[in-house]
C-alpha cells in the first residue's frame, strides 16, 4: 500500500512538472486563480478589482467619485454590502486557444473565434449543429473541439454548496429607486435577463439609462464595478442623458460615457450579429451589462406578415439563448426592454384596455424577471413583478427626471 502511495505521489509530481514545463512553452500565465472582494477576476495591480487576466489594466476606468462635480438633490442609494466571498476560478472563461492544448490546431482555433466562440465555454454550450455550420470545420473537427473543450470547462454536475458558490458571484445591480431595489431583492442581477415591458414613455429608456451608470459603481454601492454595452434599435441611446445621472452619483462623466459601447441594429440579422460581438468584448474586458432597447422592435418589423410569426419566434428563441448564454458564461446582467400591444381577449369588466407585451411564450420562458411599466400622475411611474425567480409579485412607484430613476416623493 505505501509503495503504491510513493509511486502515485512520484507519478503526481511528475504530472505537474509536466503541466508546468507545458504552461510555461504556451506562455500561460497563473492568473485568475482568484476572485476579488467585489467578484472580479484577477490580479490588482492598481485598485480593487482592475481584472489582470486576458483584459489590460486599463480596460475597466472605474468612474471614480469626484467631489467637486455638481451635488446632488438625489440622496445618494442605500449602501448594500454582499456578501462576495473569495471564490475559486471555475475555469469557466478558459479562452479558446487553450485548446491548441488539447492538439487543436491554430487553424481551426481561428475559425472558430471567427464564428463568434472565444472560450471553451462557449464550444461546450453551443449545441454541436452549430458548430458543425462554421465554415471550414469538419464534424470530425468539431467533435474534437468540444471534447478538448469538455476537458478544460467543468460542465457536469456540481454540489449545492458549489451552487451556492456560484450564486455568490452574482452582482445585483441598482435601479437607482430604493423601492424598486426592495421589489427586486436588490437590484437587477448578473447571470439573468430582466425583460421591461410597458407603453411608450413609460420609463423603460430611462431605466436603461440609469443602470448604464449604476453598473459601473462599487459593489458597495449597489454596482458591478464594470462596462456596460447598450444595443438601441431605436436610437433611444442618448449619451448627453447619461451625464446628469453621472453627476447625480458623483461619477465622472467623461469616463462614464467612455465605459459605455453602443451600436444601432439595422434589423434582426444585425441585432444578432452585434450580440456576438458583445460576447466577444465580454470574453476580452469587464463587461458587467448588455441592454437592447427594444429587444423586439426589429422582430415586429422584419416579420410583419401574417405567415411570419412562426420564423419570427424561431429567430427571437435564438436571440434570447444567445443572450442568456452570454448572461451566464460572464457573469453579466441583461436588460431588454420591449413594447405592449391592445389584448383584446385578455381585458376583463374591470380592466378595459388590456395591453400584453410582445414576443409571447418565448419571451416569458427565457427571461428570469418580467416588469411591467405604467405611467401613474405626472412623472411617477408604476413597476410590477410580473415574474421573478425569489420575489413576490408586487408593485412600487418611482419617479423619473433628468437625473434617471429614483424613489417617488409622494
Ligand atoms: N432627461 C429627461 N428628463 C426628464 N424627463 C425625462 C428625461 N428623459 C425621459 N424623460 C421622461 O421620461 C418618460 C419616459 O421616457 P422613456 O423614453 O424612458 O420611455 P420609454 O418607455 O422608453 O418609451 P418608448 O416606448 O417610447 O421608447 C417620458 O415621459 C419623458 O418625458
Ligand atoms: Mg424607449
């Protein structure tokens, strides 16, 4: 048994000697084996949280406070501190050419990065028959791919406490209003998609606008401390919006505006592409956001006709599994909004104008929360969980003004 024990230890050592001569020879540097305080990966070269690996330090210019910009009316949001542990690396954002590893040439590496896959994740999450359609991969390709890929990504089954882990690494990001904060049990949360229906001019731009800037706050200040991508197909995007809600928090608004990337979607097939773009910025830079206001005003308009509902939810169930992977594989908080339209079968005596938001069952399975927005008196709104993994359904007012979202005065 102990020479048995010695031999295994030998055989273990050289294992790792091995493993280490390999890293060395592919350049692989040892970083990401931690977790900061706030959740980032990496090191910290200079401040708290500035993610080392695959991302410059410079990537994430956090806003800092600065004193002198314009005070406030707003009082500043209730400090929330989580509690974010120092988690081992799940290896979940292995980039794909870790797989030259694994014997999968340079090559074939490229094409898939081309296709939009830039991790190992991405290749194990994608059903195959997409992988199969990339130009210049064979099947016999791929299936080599996603078995290296399997190899280097924890993909089976976990304990709960590991679970837990995993849920520790959530930012709960804040809406800007205490009160719609308390409906949502913090905030808006990363790894999940909140989908905002109401009418128009009901608040859901402003409430996009608000979290572009609250995502780069501290954790401790209900933020995510990272950059945040707004796709806008309806050219709703307006950054000189963004800056009294920078002052409001007493962020730089020139490095606010500067952590933001926005891009206008022509149609559905851009919309699309745009998203896999954001995935490949995610994999390269802390990202903590993606909004698309509207996510469906595209899809109503490019699939017009009767006949086209069908192709139309097709695309749409495309659209939100790439989002939603996108959501998990970065730890990133998705924010879509989305139109209303008259419901007629759906009123009752007491409700007259019944109004549903688009995009149907797809749209209501693939998102974790769903809010409903109404205009009450003036310029307070009303917000509703329609759906929400751990909340009730439950209303709240809130009121909007240049400086964004915040808590009703009435
Ligand atoms: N900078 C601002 N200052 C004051 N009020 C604003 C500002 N921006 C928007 N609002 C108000 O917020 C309300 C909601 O606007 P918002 O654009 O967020 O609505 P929306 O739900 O996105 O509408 P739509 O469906 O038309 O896109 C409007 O009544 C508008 O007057
Ligand atoms: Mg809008």
């Amino acid at each position: 048994m102990v020479e048995v024990a010695v031999v295994d230890a030998q055989e273990r050592r050289g294992v790792l000697e091995r493993r280490r001569t390999e890293r060395e020879r592919l350049g692989r540097r040892s970083v990401g084996r931690e977790r900061y305080e706030d959740g980032s990966r990496g090191g910290d070269d200079e401040g708290k949280g500035v993610p080392r690996r695959h991302v410059s330090a410079r990537a994430f210019d956090p806003p800092r406070s600065k004193a002198d910009l314009d005070p406030s009316p707003f009082p500043a949001p209730a400090i929330r501190r989580r509690d974010v542990e120092v988690v081992k690396e799940p290896d979940e954002l292995e980039m794909i050419e870790e797989l030259a590893r694994f014997g999968i040439n340079a090559g074939d590496i490229k094409k898939a990065k081309e296709a939009g896959y830039h991790t190992a994740k991405s290749i194990v999450m994608i059903p195959k028959k997409a992988l199969y359609s990339v130009r210049g991969l064979s099947e016999a390709k791929v299936d080599k791919m996603v078995e290296a890929a399997s190899k280097l990504v924890k993909c089976g089954f976990i304990t709960g406490t590991e679970a837990l882990q995993k849920r520790k690494q959530i930012f709960k990001i804040t809406s800007g209003s205490k009160a719609v904060d308390d409906l949502l049990g913090g905030g808006i949360e990363t790894q999940s998609i909140t989908e905002c229906f109401g009418e128009y001019r009901s608040g859901k731009t402003q409430l996009s606008h608000t979290l572009a800037v609250t995502t780069q706050l501290e954790v401790s200040q209900g933020g995510g401390f990272g950059k945040v991508a707004v796709i806008d197909t309806e050219g709703a995007f307006r950054p000189e919006n963004v800056i009294p809600i920078a002052q409001r928090y007493g962020l730089d608004p020139e490095r606010v505006l500067d952590n933001i990337v926005t891009a206008k979607a022509y149609n559905t097939d851009h919309q699309m592409e745009l998203v896999d773009h954001v995935g490949a910025l995610c994999a390269t830079q802390p990202f903590r956001l993606l909004i698309i206001d509207s996510l469906t005003a595209l899809f109503r308009s490019d699939y017009s006709g009767r006949g086209e509902l069908a192709e139309r939810q097709q695309k749409l169930n495309q659209m939100m599994s790439k989002i939603k992977r996108l959501a998990d594989q970065y730890n990133v908080a998705v924010f879509v909004t989305n139109q209303v339209m008259a419901d007629p079968g759906g009123g009752s005596v007491f409700v007259q104008d019944a109004k549903k938001p688009i995009g149907g069952h797809i749209l209501a399975h693939a998102s974790s929360v769903r809010l409903s927005l109404r205009k009450g008196k003036g310029e307070s709104r009303i917000i509703k969980v329609i759906q929400h993994p751990n909340m009730p359904e439950a209303d709240a007012t809130f009121d909007i003004s240049n400086q964004g979202i915040a808590d009703s005065n009435d």
